[in-house]
C-alpha cells in the first residue's frame, strides 16, 4: 500500500471521529428565559491570582418546569422564538430584562437583540461536558492509535 493510500484511508475514517469528538464536548440546557440575567459574564469573573476561591463559581437557575440548575460556565445561549430559527449568542454576553416583558441580550462584537418573553418558545445554554468530553477523546485517541498502528503493519 503506498503511503498516499495510507493517508486517504486514514483521513476517512478520522474525520467522523473528530466530528463526534467535537458533539461530545457540550450539551444544550434549557432555562427560563426570565433566568438569564443571573448569567451575565461578571458571575463567572475568575478570582486574582493569589485569591482564596470561591465556595462555588457557579449560579443556580431554574429550568422551564422551575427546577433548580447549577451552572458553572456556558460557551453560547440559543434563543428559539416561535415559529422563527434559533439565534446563537456567544460569549461574553450581558441580558437584562426591561419593561415586564422585553429581554435583551448583547453579545461579543452584536448588536443587542431584543425578544418579547412571551414569544420564546426555547432558551437553552450550550454548557461544557467535562466527563463526557474526557470519554470522547479517551475514545478517539485509542481507535486512532490502533488505526494508525494497523495500517502501519498493513503497509510492511
């Protein structure tokens, strides 16, 4: 087998993996929207150096049905409005909510956007997953390690 050979075979079969690896890292929780502005950046501000941490740097909010939720850090907030596409909001991001019912969100670099909460079918928080990430790529290093040394005595 040439060595062109080796590489193609070896593209093809590492890219679904890399790909699964990437899914693996975050899952989507949903909150009440109203929620959000406990979220705002200022929350997760890291301690300085030297500084006694923090019994916890998470913040507690509610999920839909009013279940508490401990988050500790989030990468992006999806917004779904009825009947419209999500909107991502990455991070930093400030939220407020301002006459009873308008909830404005401005993240990195945006325009600030505006939604009427009765309007929001969905809020969710794209939340890093350290476990399942931990597994993932356990689990790519080794299928990767035995592929390569496959097609390597393959090729002897």
């Amino acid at each position: 087998m040439s060595v062109m050979a080796m590489r193609v075979r070896l593209t093809l079969w590492v890219w679904p993996l890399l790909v699964a690896w990437l899914a693996g890292c975050s899952h989507e929780v949903d909150i009440r929207p109203s929620e959000l502005p406990k979220l705002n950046d200022r929350t997760f501000a890291a301690p300085a150096v030297g500084a006694p941490l923090p019994p916890s740097v998470g913040v507690v909010v509610a999920d839909p049905a009013g279940k508490p939720i401990h988050i500790e850090g989030f990468a992006a907030v999806l917004v779904r409005e009825f009947g419209q596409a999500p909107v991502r909001h990455l991070r930093p991001l400030a939220a407020q909510i301002h006459d009873g019912d308008l909830l404005d969100i401005t993240s990195s670099g945006e325009n600030p956007h505006t939604y009427a909460l009765p309007n929001i079918e969905r809020l969710s928080l794209q939340v890093y997953d350290p476990g399942k990430s931990t597994l993932v790529a356990t689990l790519v290093t080794v299928v990767v390690t035995l592929g390569g040394t496959l097609l390597l005595v393959a090729s002897l």
